[in-house]
C-alpha cells in the first residue's frame, strides 16, 4: 500500500523545525504586553528597560519565553540588546 508522505530521515524528529502555534500565539501575545508596557512607562529613546529576570517576574513567565518575544520586538525595531549591558529602546 503507498504511503502519502515520505518517511522523515534517519535520527531526524517528526514536526522538528515547524512552528507550534500555541507557542507562537503566546509569543506575540507577551510581546504586545510587552510592547504595551514599554509605552506606558514612558521609556525615552536609548532608555534601557529593567533586566530580564525583573520583566519575567513582573509578567509571570519564563525567561525563555520572555527571551522570544524580545526577540520579537527586536526584530520588529523596537528595542536593541547588548549583552551585559541590558536592552534598550
């Protein structure tokens, strides 16, 4: 009987690489109230946000999690990170 798709390759994982939606969908949720936060601190341009941990704690999550939605934002232009200086507007 023919199989409709292909078998993965040897030792690779099935869905490896394909984007789990859930995640996703929370990502951009976190970086919205992110975002939102960003605004109504009144942050100035070159201001630098409170650290990581600090954000995480603050918006109930983990630092990996928060580290994907500042990715996002950096992405999208809105914030720059330095590493052991802190990220800023």
């Amino acid at each position: 009987m023919p199989e409709d798709h292909a078998a993965p390759p040897q030792g690779a994982l099935p869905n490896a690489g394909l984007p789990n939606d859930g995640a996703t969908a929370a990502t951009g949720d976190l970086a919205r109230r992110l975002r939102a936060y960003i605004t109504e601190q009144g942050f100035g341009h070159t201001a630098r946000i409170p650290p990581e941990r600090a954000l995480a704690a603050r918006f109930g999550v983990t630092r990996g999690a928060l580290r994907k939605a500042l990715d996002q934002l950096e992405d999208d232009g809105l914030i720059w990170r330095h590493v052991g200086r802190g990220t800023f507007i």
